[in-house]
C-alpha cells in the first residue's frame, strides 16, 4: 500500500507565484471591464449619431424635439451606469471626498467662533 503524504512548503515561491497569478487574474478583470466600456462607448457613438441623423433628416420635426434624441437619452442612462460599474462611484467624488468637505465645514464653523 502506497503512503501518501502532505508536504510542507519548501519555501515562499510557490506563495508568492500564487499572489502574483491572483494579482494577474484580478488585473485581467479590471482590463476586460474597461475594454467593455470603451466599446460600449464607442458603439453609443456612432450608432445614435448615425439614428440622430437619420431621424432628424427625415422626419417632419427636423432636428427639433425629442425624437432623434430618444434613443440617445435612454441609452445614455445605461451607458452612465455602465461607467459607474466600470469606475466605481468614487470616481466621481474621489475616495476622500467626503473627509475633506467635513474637514473643510468645520474649519468654517471654527473661523466662525473666534
């Protein structure tokens, strides 16, 4: 009968391949999302300037009203999610944004008492 065995670690390597090959895949994820977005970005593009176009010149209305803008307006609303999906709420504010605006109330209120 054959005896098997577990081994210990022979030395930090495997660990370390281990984290570098996780940092990878999570680093592919991040590129995949982006690559996603920039896509999606660029077909909202030139599909609804192509649709604004096409809607504009031949309907009565022209370019005027909401028609040739519709799909442009509701398929921004996805795309906007899509980008916030993609870069994280914190884009928008940064990560200490909301530390600096308190930091900067108060600072206000304190000139305010002297």
């Amino acid at each position: 009968m054959e005896k098997f065995s577990l081994e210990p670690l022979k030395d930090n390597d495997e660990i370390s391949d281990f984290r570098k090959e996780e940092a990878y895949l999570r680093a592919k994820k991040k590129v995949d999302a982006l690559m996603g977005f920039y896509w999606h970005l660029a077909v909202y593009i030139v599909v609804n300037g192509f649709l604004i176009l096409l809607i504009g010149l031949n309907s009565n209305e022209g370019f005027s009203g909401f028609g040739p803008y519709a799909t442009a307006v509701f398929w921004g609303i996805g795309l906007f999610f899509h980008f916030i999906g993609v870069f994280g709420p914190d884009f928008l504010f940064g990560k200490n944004w909301e530390k600096r605006k308190i930091k900067e109330f108060m600072d206000k209120e304190e000139s305010n008492w002297e």
